[in-house]
C-alpha cells in the first residue's frame, strides 16, 4: 500500500473526453489517477470522482495549450525502479525531446528499461513517454491512440503551445 492506496480499496471511476486525437478515457482509484487511454468512438462522460474532475479539466487545458504540466495524484507505481524511470520521463519540458539512450544515461539506467516504461505508461501525456525518441531524430513508437501518428501530432503540439525557447534535447 502506497499513499494509503491498495486497488481493492475503491473500484475504479471513469471519465471519457473529447480531444483532438480522440477520446481520452480517464480512470481513478480513490483520489488517485489511475490510466489514461486514448481511443476512438467512446462516449463523453465526466465521471464523479474530484480526482476525475480535476484531471479532465488539466488534460483539457493542455489541449488548449493553457497548461503545460499536470497536478495530480497518480496511483503509485508497484515498484521503486518503475517510479524512477517514471520520475525521469517527466523531467522532460513541455516541448522538450530527449533519446531513449541519453534519459537512461541521465537517471542511471538502460535505453530498454526507459523504452519498457514508455510502453507501459499508464498514464500517457500526463506522464509524458510522447517526448522520448530514437537517438537518430526519429519519433520511435508509441502505445497510445493511434502509435506514431498520436505521438507526432502530440510533440507538435508541444510545439506550436511552446512558452519558452529550449534547444533540443537529443
């Protein structure tokens, strides 16, 4: 138990958006974010939970490029070395890129470890995996909504909502 927070305590609430690459389904355990999903032809529901309500408002902001980072409790990660790379990904700026090679370089582990926990995300665009890529410039995979097509409209996204001039990282 992690923030007071086991799965069998609550059972899960979802909230389902409209955004421009789909609909994003939102799920939350207790206060916490539980998943994000990116999918096509959900229905739109808001979900009851506070935790639902604040996320599908942030996610919605960033949409709108009035946000560029989250506020919100995420169901913990089971183990120490998940929420590492975890907290690595999210090192990466809004609009920012780096490798899979140079964030493991970065935070102490592999190119594989850090291309298992993108793929493996909960929680994409709040946890943002869409900003790691191949080393060669290339945007690599990505698990969510459409793969590649999804990640590349998000870091254009990025882009074009970009507040701050930023080299990229590589």
């Amino acid at each position: 138990m992690l923030l007071g927070i086991t799965r069998d305590m609550y059972a899960l609430d979802h909230a389902c958006i409209a955004t421009p690459i789909g609909t994003v389904q939102l799920s939350a355990l207790g206060e916490a974010i539980a998943s994000v999903t990116i999918e096509t032809g959900s229905t739109v529901s808001r979900g009851t939970s506070d935790a639902l309500r604040r996320a599908a408002i942030q996610i919605e902001q960033w949409f709108a490029g009035e946000r560029d980072n989250f506020d919100l409790a995420l169901v913990p990660l089971a183990s120490t070395r998940g929420t590492a790379l975890r907290q690595g990904i999210m090192m990466i700026g809004f609009g920012d890129v780096m490798s899979y090679g140079a964030l493991a370089q970065k935070i102490g582990s592999g190119p594989r470890a850090i291309g298992q926990a993108c793929a493996r995300n909960p929680v994409p665009i709040i946890v943002p995996c869409h900003r790691v890529v191949n080393a060669g410039g290339g945007i690599g995979a990505y698990s969510g909504g459409g793969g590649s097509v999804t990640k590349q409209w998000l870091l254009a996204h990025e882009q074009r909502h970009r507040r701050r001039p930023t080299d990229r990282l590589l």
